[in-house]
C-alpha cells in the first residue's frame, strides 16, 4: 500500500496570527510530505506493505529505525493537524475534571506541559496520553518518538521540533508554547478519549465472547 498524504483539515493560514502560513506551509509541504515520501520509497524498497501508518510505526519501532522515524512522523503530524483549530476551543466538563484529578488544576497541568515542552532536549513532541490503568499523563519524547509504542493512548500533543516554531518565534519554545493554547483544539482531547473508550468495550466484548466459547 502506497501513502498518501492527508490534507490539513484548515487552510495554511487560518492558524495566524500565533502560527503563519508560511510556517504551515513549509511544515505541511516540506517536512510532512516528505515524510510521507520517504516512508512510500523506503516500503517498495524492501517490499513491506503495512495497512496503516500506526500498524507500520508499531511494527517497525524495534526492527527498522528508517521506516520506524518516517511512518512515526507521518502519523504524528496527521495527529498533530488535528490538535490544533482556528475555532478558539476550551476543555469540557469531563476534561477539566480529569485535569484536575491527575494535574490539581488546569493551571498546573499547563506548567507541567510548559516544564515538560522546555525539558526535552532537541526535538521531539509533548504528549498527553492516557495510560493503561485510566489516568492521564504528561509524555516528552524525543524525534519521532510515539506513545502507543509504550502502551499509552495519544490525546493531544505539541510538535516541538524547531522547525515547527522557528520561522514565527526563532529559538524561543516558550514563546511557541504560550501561543500554543491559543489554537489547540480541546475538542479533539474528547474525540480521542471517546474513541478509546469505544475500542476497550469492544475489546471486553470479545474478550467475553472468548470465554464463553472457551
Ligand atoms: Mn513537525
């Protein structure tokens, strides 16, 4: 299976003025894309046809770094596409509450991600993840690096490699990142946790119907 490439689900410059079109542009078309080329080119090489970029980051994580790296990052900018909104969003009741269990407080939860984002050295992504016993956390892990490898549910994450940033606020993350809430998408956070929640009924559904059978 050849990839193809997902189109922003806003235009280029509908993020301004806390991310430019010309930032978009280059993110989508040069970095993205590419991604997505190399992945197709390194997958005819060796003949491998995974079905989904999650299934071929899963797969290649520990058994081929150079699909591994493309597929991962493919697949999350497609999910970092998704976090951000040029619809100014806030978090739900349900979100909050779960903000506030696991963090204290949506003010704490921010410093966290705030601490977290400036932390981690060179490139990589800020995640909020859920983890397999329900609580949610904060992940910062570097390159192309993805939660699900771990186990966790991704719900929203923060691209911080510079090349995400640099063109709008030069080497300054903190900047990026006070700018960030100004555009992310909280509603997306939901969709995630809702889809989870689908996909482990479902599972406890089967796992019923093995043991019946059984
Ligand atoms: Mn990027």
């Amino acid at each position: 299976m050849t990839f193809q490439f997902q189109n922003l689900p806003y235009k280029e410059n509908e993020l301004e003025p806390f991310i430019s079109e010309q930032t978009m542009n280059f993110h989508f078309k040069k970095h993205y894309k590419k991604y997505i080329a190399n992945l197709n080119a390194l997958l005819v090489e060796c003949n491998q046809t995974p079905g989904s970029l999650k299934e071929a980051l899963l797969k290649y994580h520990t058994i081929n770094d150079a699909i591994f790296q493309n597929a991962a990052q493919a697949w999350n900018h497609e999910f970092f596409w998704n976090c951000l909104s040029p619809q100014k969003t806030a978090p739900s009741p349900v979100c909050k509450k779960m903000l506030k269990e696991h963090f204290g407080s949506y003010e704490s939860f921010k410093s966290k991600f705030l601490e977290s984002a400036l932390g981690l050295f060179g490139s990589g992504w800020i995640w909020v993840v859920k983890n397999s016993s329900g609580g949610i956390g904060i992940m910062a892990l570097g390159n192309a690096e993805n939660p699900m490898t771990s186990g966790h549910v991704p719900l929203l994450v923060c691209d911080v490699w510079e090349h995400a940033y640099y063109l709008d606020y030069q080497n300054d993350r903190t900047k990026y990142l006070n700018q960030f809430w100004q555009v992310l998408n909280w509603n997306f956070f939901d969709q995630n946790l809702e889809e989870d929640s689908q996909t482990e009924s479902q599972s406890r559904v089967s796992d019923v119907g093995k043991i019946s059978r059984g």
